[in-house]
C-alpha cells in the first residue's frame, strides 16, 4: 500500500469553562476527517478522553494526545506547518500548492487550529497561513473545511479498523449497529 505522510492536528489553546466541547469537536473532526493524529492543551483531558472512546468504539487507527509544550511541537516540527486562521491566504489560493508538496515532500503536516488569540510566533514559523473565508467562524469549521480540501473527499470513504459498532446510513431515523452481533 502506497504509505501517505502523516497528517496531524495541534489544538492551540483551550480555555477550561468555555472550550470543552470546541476542543472535543477539534478532535472529533481531526478524526473524522482523515487526520492521524490530534495533540490537545494538557488542561484538556476530558477531551482526550472522549475522543479516545470514540476511536475505541467507531474504529481508528487515531491517537489523540496532550501537550504541555505546544510551541515546542510546533517549532520542532519536522515536516510542513499549516496555520489555520482568518487572516491568512485563501484557502483556494494555497490548496493545491500544500497538495501537491506534501505529496511530493513526503513529509508530515502539522494542522495548527487555535482558540484564543495566537501569538505571532505561530503565524511565523507556519509554511502557509491559511484562512478557510477571511471572516470570524469555528475552528472546527475551518478545520472541517480544510481536512475536506486537502483530501478532496476521499477521507469520506476511509474504512475503519477495529470498530466495535458503525453507524448505518439511513434516509430518516437513527441506526448504530454492533459490529459483535454481525
């Protein structure tokens, strides 16, 4: 099997009392979306802890991770440094240039989404600031958004391994079916 570089994803930032859930959904979608991996602030656990029962029960292969150190990843990070933020480059400016380099790099990518105000390091160390809209949205929109991108749909169609119930599509209604009982 062709061997993709990795793709993760740096939540930059959590605000206990007011991000729970925006930092889970971070995770949520990195994981839904094709990432590999997710690093949340380490005053975020019950994230972590969510989005690892997730992954136990939907099927992976995903880790998600804390860091104390997010500046630090970022820094010695040893591929490509995508930003997300408003103010960067229009996504469909800069999307088939960070394509096309990963793919012809075989480097790693480091998605970095943040919460409260980043500072300026981040948006100098990144390769490509990128704004999905240059107008105020979620991050995990953005993130969503971007994920889709630079996949172009194929992660909508990833088979997932050791998942112990999968969610059947249906055109009303709501059916999760234990993988267990066939």
């Amino acid at each position: 099997m062709n061997e993709t570089p990795e793709v993760a994803v740096l939540r930059l930032g959590h605000r206990p009392g007011r991000d729970e859930r925006m930092t889970t959904h971070v995770g949520l979608t990195a994981r839904a979306l094709g990432a590999d991996r997710v690093w949340i602030p380490d005053n975020a656990g019950q994230s972590l802890e969510t989005v690892d029962d997730i992954t136990d029960r939907f099927g992976g292969p995903f880790e998600a991770e804390l860091t104390d150190s997010p500046q630090a990843l970022i820094r010695d990070w040893e591929g490509r440094v995508v930003h997300l933020t408003m103010y960067g480059e229009r996504i469909q400016d800069v999307e088939d240039e960070i394509r096309s380099s990963r793919e012809d790099d075989r480097k790693p990518l480091l998605v970095v989404v943040g919460s409260e105000k980043v500072p300026f390091d981040v948006y100098e160390a990144a390769d490509w600031n990128v704004g999905v809209t240059n107008q105020p949205h979620s991050e995990v929109a953005g993130l969503a958004v971007f994920l889709d991108r630079l996949f172009e749909g194929r992660e909508l169609e990833r088979e997932w391994e050791d998942a112990d119930r999968e969610v059947i599509p249906m055109e009303t209604g709501k059916r999760v079916q234990s993988l267990e009982d066939g």
